[in-house]
C-alpha cells in the first residue's frame, strides 16, 4: 500500500511535469475543498493552485462576479487556514450535465477516443493506479461534454478558449475582467 509520503512524491511528481508547481500542501486545498472552503466559495470548484494562485471554476456569472468582489475576504480566510496564496482567480467551466439555461441536459458521451485521448495524456505520468484511473476519467468526462456544448450550440471564448453558452462573444468569467471591475 501507499504511504501518504509516498502519495505526496507522486502528486508532486505529477504536478511539475504539468508546470504546476505548487507546494503538495496548495494541492490539498484541491482535494479539501469541501471541508476547507469559505462558505461563500462553495459554489465554484477548486481547478488547482499554481504559483500561490487559486483557480476556481464557475460557469455562473453571478457567483464570478461575488467571488470577485469578496476576493480579499476569501483569500484572508484561507490565509488563516494556513494556504500561503497570493491571489485567486476565477475560469469558466462547463456546468455539470446542463446547460447555462438549466432546461436541456447536454448528451454527453464519452466516446473511446476520449479515453484514449485521456489515456495518452498521462502517459507520461507515475501515478499510482487509483489516482491515474481518477484522473484519465476526469480528462476524458471534460473532453466529452466541451464536445457536447460545442454540438449543441456553445460557443469557444476567444479570450481563454473554454466552451460556453449564452449571450456575448466572451465567457462570462471574461466578461468580468473585460468590465469595470477589471
Ligand atoms: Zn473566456
């Protein structure tokens, strides 16, 4: 079995190939998130940390633009916890299953391909079984659903490529740093 030592080797291992350098203990607030976070940033998902940055992942513009505003409070909040963060910063994700507008679930398929796809990604990776199995899953899920957005009607950000439904040539993240609060 694997020691929790040997477990942060790995992570650590995994996340510099990734050029996300961050200290393992950064990465844990990842993980922790649901024990660790603020209550008023539990509707974005932590994505990872990088270079004392916390990307969080939101597709609602409403909660991008709280999170925004409340950034300080957010940070001194995790700053007490003992995460040595300098900012956070806030990326457009997919919403699980559905559509911005809440009404059309999206078709996603995971196809072989996007296992494959997924697959080759980490191949390059030592990573234990469970976490290489988690983590091809999770890359191939992400795949398969910006596929399903982009066939039913979702549109690509050119400002941070990610896919999205909605009014406007920018995400809705982007909107915010394109606005008066940029
Ligand atoms: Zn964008």
């Amino acid at each position: 079995m694997l020691s929790i030592t040997n477990l942060k080797e790995l992570l650590n291992e995994f996340f510099k190939r990734h050029n996300i350098e961050g200290k393992i203990g950064e990465q844990l607030l990842v993980t922790e998130w649901d024990k660790e976070a603020p209550e008023l940033a539990l509707g974005a998902k932590p994505l990872y940390v990088k270079d004392g940055v916390l990307y969080l992942g939101t597709y609602s513009h409403a909660i991008a633009q709280e999170l925004n505003l409340r950034k300080k409070e957010l940070l001194d909040e995790l700053r007490s916890k003992g995460y040595d963060l300098v900012d956070i910063k806030l990326q457009f994700v997919l919403p699980e299953g559905r559509s911005e507008t809440g009404t059309e679930p999206l078709k996603v398929e995971v196809t072989r391909e996007d296992r494959e796809w997924a697959r080759e990604a980490l191949a390059h990776c030592s990573l234990p079984p469970k976490l290489r199995e988690k983590m091809e899953a999770m890359l191939a899920a992400a795949r398969a659903r910006e596929r399903a957005a982009l066939s039913a009607g979702g549109k690509r950000c050119p400002s941070c490529g990610t896919v999205f439904f909605g009014e406007g040539k920018l995400c809705p993240i982007c909107r915010i740093g394109s606005g008066v609060n940029g």
